[in-house]
C-alpha cells in the first residue's frame, strides 16, 4: 500500500532521530495507515490518496521525539548527554529561583525583626525593599513556588514540579504585560525595552519547556547532592550578596544577567580540573556550556537597559567575556563526548538508570523497550505490532548487581 498518505506520515517521522526511524519507520507507517483506513474500498482508497495526519499523531511524534533527542537510560550516549545535560541545567535554573526564594523570606523575617539576634536593618534597604499594592505578596508567594517545585523535581514529583514551575512563571508573565501596554498601576516599559523579557524568557519560559526532560526514561535525580546544594548555595552566594548589600556596599554586586556571568565562570573554573584530565563523562562540560549559552544571550539582550551609560555597558561586556573565555576552557571536553563512544549505549558510567529484565519476559516473549508508544487515528495507545509481539527477539538485559 502506497499513496499519498504514506508519504506524509513519513514526513512527520523525519522529526525522529535517525537510528530510532531506522529501526521502527515501516511499523510505525503500517500502524498508522492500519488505523486509518475504514474497510471499506472506495473510503480507503480516497484516504490513502488525499488523507492526512491527525493532529493527536502528530502531537505523540513530536512528544516521542523530545523524548528520544533528550534521551534517558538506554538511549545512544550522544542523545543521552544531551539529555542529563538539559536535566542537570534546569535543576541549576530552578536552584537558582529556589535560593533567591530564601534570600527573600530572610530579609522578610529580618524585615520583621523575627530574628532578633541580626541587628535592626538599615532604613535605606527597607525603603528600596518596600513596595504597595498586591504585586510584593505575588513576588514572595512565587518565590516560595520555586522552592517548592525545586524539591518536588529532586524527589520524582515531575509532574506536580511541571504545573507548578508553570503557574511560578505566570505572575511575571501578567506583570510583563500590565507594564508593556500600560495596565493597572505598574511601571510602563518603553516600547524598545526587550531586557524584562528576555529575563523572563530565558530564565523562566525556556527552563520550564526543558523540564520536559524529565521524562519516564529519564534517569531519577541523584536527591541527596541537589537536596544538599540548596542550603550550601544558599551560604555561599546569597548569604554575602546580603551581607554586602546590607552594609551599603551594594553598589558592588552586579545586576541579575551580571551575577549570573560571574557564577557561571566560577563553576566552570573549579570545574574545569575534572574537564582537563577526562574524568567525567563530559556532561557536567556540557550542562555548564549550556548554562553559559543561555547566560550570555540574557546578558546580550539586557545591554539595552543602559543606553546613557557607556561605562555600565562596557562592565556588561567584560562580564560576558569573562564568562565566555571560561566556558571555552571545558569546552574541549564537550567535543570529546564524540569521541568516547557517543554512538553506543547509556550505561551506569554515565549515570543511568540500570534496568531489569522482568520474570515474565522469560516465559512470554515481548517486542524491545523502546517500541514506540504512539497515539493512532484510532485512539489506541500502539505500542508495536502484533507480529512484533509475536516474534520479537528477547534482548538479554542485565540484572542489577545484589552484592553477592
């Protein structure tokens, strides 16, 4: 059976990675035209020629295609990189929120003298800190939101994590919009002004769509690292950037895009003794490479908020470079993920998840893990052929190690 049909399903197949469509193109075309077609003749063949795919297939290729790009246990180690990469880059994103978070309900606590061993705060932090209308309670009940989701992600919660992270970035969404059309009482922004946003997009929008990521055949999130990582970032970056701003030296620190320069050229600095001997598998390398990316657009785009002043500018600049030229020290060990076997396997060297063959599998054979699971025009969930079930080969699969 061939037509027109045909050809277009498999034009929405060319959005899977190659070795995937390599191995389960003719199923999947044979599935979809099976569920197309009616049973009668004349329907059949006018579907064949001129039908097209359903909105609900397209949408289960393109979920199974993230999926497959950002690979989990079981995925070619290229695409498995990637994919940790993108998972390890988010967490640092939602770290980040989750810290800033707790620097807010200090300085809440400390606002209201609930912590009695601090000193009275200066009035001049009170009054750049104050605010009216709804818009400070929004801000603080966001920042608990982040914290919130940043727990839930490290301890499996993807889904609650999700729909959380995205009611998190809503809030600013509205205030963005107020502010650029002149609504309700809020700074309006000049038409040219593209810093606010792209603060908004690149550190809220794009890390929530990447926390698709964290799919089922992701690998589950080493918890007690990234639980710990909360309290310790917390002490060794938010606690000075208080301390210095509370004895009126903020002038110092740098704005958000610029603090964000400096803390990723410092984590790719003390990494990159690691990266320099190849004694990781890169993806560290590569989750900072990506950090840096997304970085140094947002420092790029916000440059704009200075057009009278040439020397904020300049230091805008020398943060960027900073940052670049450390970036390009671990780069090196991202362009030798190609060459330490990307083509093979994601094993327990690399972090993922070491999987079971199940007891049935003996008894009843079953087609391969990475069947595709797709949303026909039938509405069935297809998870392989029939015939593939019937004779799919048993791929040996190895036990987890029990110690003994």
């Amino acid at each position: 059976m061939s037509g027109g049909l045909e050809q277009r399903y498999r034009r929405v197949l060319r959005v899977l990675p190659s070795y995937y469509r390599e191995r389960w193109e003719e199923d999947m075309v044979t599935a979809f035209l099976e569920s197309s077609l009616t049973g009668d003749p004349e329907e059949d063949e006018f579907i064949t020629e001129y039908g097209k795919p359903s909105l609900p297939e397209i949408a289960s290729v393109a979920g199974l295609a993230v999926r497959l790009y950002l690979g989990g246990a079981g995925a070619p180690r290229r695409y498995f990189a990637w994919g940790q990469a993108t998972r390890w880059a988010v967490l640092v994103v939602l770290l980040e929120h989750a810290v800033r978070a707790l620097a807010g309900l200090v300085f809440l606590a400390w606002a209201h003298r609930l912590l009695g061993w601090l000193p009275v705060p200066p009035a001049r932090v009170l009054a750049t800190q104050s605010g009216t209308g709804i818009w400070p309670t929004v801000w603080y009940a966001v920042g608990y939101a982040w914290i919130v989701a940043y727990l839930a992600l490290v301890l499996g919660y993807r889904r609650t994590a999700q729909v959380i992270a995205v009611l998190a970035i809503a809030p600013d969404l509205i205030y963005l919009l107020q502010s650029q059309f002149g609504i309700g009482q809020v700074p309006r922004l000049v038409p040219w002004a593209i810093g606010p946003w792209a603060m908004w997009i690149l550190i809220d929008l794009i890390p929530v769509l990447a926390m698709a990521a964290f799919h089922r055949d992701a690998p589950p999130v080493e918890r007690r690292p990234w639980l710990r990582a909360l309290p310790v970032t917390f002490l060794l970056v938010a606690v000075p950037l208080l301390a210095v701003e509370f004895t009126g030296h903020d002038g110092w620190v740098p704005g958000a895009p610029g603090l964000f320069c400096v803390l990723v050229a410092v984590a790719c600095l003390v990494h990159a003794p690691r990266a320099r001997s190849r004694a990781t598998s890169g993806i560290w390398s590569l989750t900072l490479i990506l950090l840096a990316a997304d970085t140094g657009l947002l420092r790029i785009l916000t440059l704009g908020i200075y057009p009278h002043d040439p020397r904020m500018i300049w230091t805008g600049l020398a943060e960027l470079a900073v940052m670049v030229a450390a970036a390009a020290v671990v780069a090196p060990d991202v362009r030798g993920l190609s060459s330490r076997g990307s083509r093979g396997v994601a094993g327990a060297g690399d972090r993922a998840r070491r999987l079971r063959e199940p007891i049935l599998a003996k008894i009843h054979p079953r087609p391969p893990d990475d069947a595709p699971a797709l949303e026909t025009a039938a509405g069935k969930n297809y998870s392989g052929l029939d015939q593939l079930r019937q004779h799919a080969p048993r791929t040996p699969v190895p036990h987890r190690d029990r110690g003994n």
